[in-house]
C-alpha cells in the first residue's frame, strides 16, 4: 500500500477524551485525552466528513468522548466517535 499514510495501516486504538476549550476549527479540537492510563493534552483532528456532522458541530467545553483513534504527530486522528455521558466515562 504504498502512498498511504502509516497510521491507516495499524488498527486503530480506543481512547477517551474531554474537550477542554471551544474549538474554532473544529477539525482540530484541544482535549484532554486518557490512552493506555496515561492523560495528556492533545488535538482530536477529525476528517471533512465528521465536521459536517450537526453533532459534532455542536460540541463544547467539558463533553466527553470515546473515540477510536489513530496516533500521528500531531495528535489523533479520529476514525470514530462516540459522545458519552459522565456515568459512561472509565
């Protein structure tokens, strides 16, 4: 598969995150993110076809996400997305 981006070669991995500021671009939202036990602040960066979505157009400070995710330099690149309540949240 030459030509395609590394992290579409691997599975993608389930983390969970907290938007910790209003994003403008909503392609790239700043989070606080929990993978493998480990939190630290990050950029969910999500394709054209997830800013599009009404949900995800919506979100705000303080929602929490479980998402599926691929690891890249500049934060995570999101496969899926789930919003979750406060009592989903490990």
């Amino acid at each position: 598969m030459a030509g395609e981006p590394a992290w579409a070669q691997s599975d993608p991995v389930t983390i969970f995150a907290v938007v910790t500021k209003v994003p403008r671009d909503r392609t790239r939202v700043p989070a606080r993110v929990l993978v493998a036990g480990q939190v630290m602040e990050s950029a969910l960066l999500a394709p054209d076809e997830m800013v599009s979505n009404p949900v995800w157009r919506s979100l705000e400070m303080c929602h929490s996400l479980k998402a599926e995710v691929w690891k890249t330099p500049d934060g995570y690149r999101l496969a899926s997305v789930k919003a979750l309540d406060s009592s989903m949240l490990p």
